[in-house]
C-alpha cells in the first residue's frame, strides 16, 4: 500500500514538473485585446514560439470588412493600450509586457515588468526595459489583494490632460515620502515623461473628444 502511494505521488511529481517545463513551450499565443467599447481591437500572432517575431494589427470594426489602421512588425504579449491623439490625428498604442514565467523557479517574477514601449503610425517611438523602469520605481506591477493595501504600480491607462488635447499614459505607485501616491504621465505621442507646464495656453483645443468614430 505505501509502495503504490509512493509511486502514486512520484507519478504526480512528474507531471507537475512537466506542465512547468511545457509551459514554456508554446508561451507566445496569438492575442485579441478590444479597446472603446469593441468598436476597435489589437490583434497581435507570434511567428515562434519564443521571442518578439511576428505582427501586432490595429483595426476598426465595420459592418463590412474591418479596416486596418496600423500595423507593427513585432509580437505584443501582455497589455495593449489603444489610444487616439487628436494633435497628431495617429493612433498611439502602448505595450506593457510581463516577465516571462517558464518553470516553477521563476514565480519570483510574477508582476514584475520587463518593457514598457509607445507606438504611432506603425513605428517604435520610446522603450523602457525592465532596468529603467525599475529606476522610476516601475518595475513590480500590483497584484490583487484581500487587505486592498499594495506597495506596487498599479495603471490608471491612456488618460487626456484636461483642457487640453494631450492624452498620457498614467500610471500611479506609492509615494517615495511614504505617504499616498505619486501619479507618472508619459506622453502617448512620444514616451516620454509628461510636462503639463509646457503645454498651458500654447495651444487651441481641437473638438475632438475621442477617436474618429465612422
């Protein structure tokens, strides 16, 4: 009877050593990420298994044929955030891209950021590796918990500056005083940190309160 139990548990032992193993086989999936309420998406397919090879798509949803906006020659896994600039009347997309998780050792790294990069008009405009947002304190990404308390980054998404044609990329993590949040807004356009002093009475609104709606 022990004998049977033992090989009972080594059978087991095996096969979750295997589903650790084989997750990383495989890992890059192809991905459909909707954005404004399912009239547009990001679909982002993997040429290989591993690695950033392969295609991200923006499109719009039509009755007929969905339209084709932009397009990226590299696979997105992880978050896409679709936004719409009226300054640069481009679509602006931005990628947060998780640790990769391939064997049981690695959990350590669940919510940690490896990239964070901006896209426009089917280029590359700014990338943060995991170093540099670790030195803005962005490297650990926060996870669901019971007590609601979290010393990580949590993101708020694309956000527009009010009064102002300007959208971010807002992202809040807690203070480096101790004491409540501290808010960091890039600009979708560029990737870099926003400064909303340089922007105060330069420029007229264009009434535009969101994407181009056909």
């Amino acid at each position: 009877m022990n004998k049977a139990r033992f090989l009972l548990i080594s059978v087991v032992s095996i096969m979750l050593t295997t589903g650790f193993k084989m997750a990383g086989k495989g890992e890059n999936k192809p991905t459909v990420q909707s954005a404004f309420n399912g009239h547009y998406y990001v679909r982002s397919i993997p040429s290989d298994e591993y690695g950033t090879a392969g295609k991200t798509q923006v499109f719009q949803v039509t009755s007929d044929v969905d339209k084709l906006l932009d397009e990226y020659p590299v696979y997105m896994r992880g978050e896409l955030y679709l936004g719409w600039s009226p300054i640069t009347g481009k679509w602006c997309l931005v990628h947060l891209e998780p640790e990769r998780i391939t064997s049981s050792s690695d959990f350590k790294k669940r919510g940690k950021v490896s990239r964070l990069a901006f896209y426009m008009g089917g280029k590359e405009l700014c990338t943060y590796s995991g170093a540099a947002l670790d030195k803005l304190g962005l490297n650990d990404k926060a996870q669901p918990r019971i007590d609601g308390q979290s010393r990580q980054f949590t993101v708020h998404g694309i956000m527009q500056i009010p009064r102002t044609n300007h959208y971010v990329f807002s992202i809040k993590k807690p203070s480096e005083t101790g004491a409540g949040t501290d808010t960091i807004s890039l600009d979708i356009t560029t990737g870099k940190i926003f400064v909303e002093d340089s922007v105060k009475n330069t420029e007229p609104i264009v009434p535009v309160d969101g994407p181009p709606f056909r």
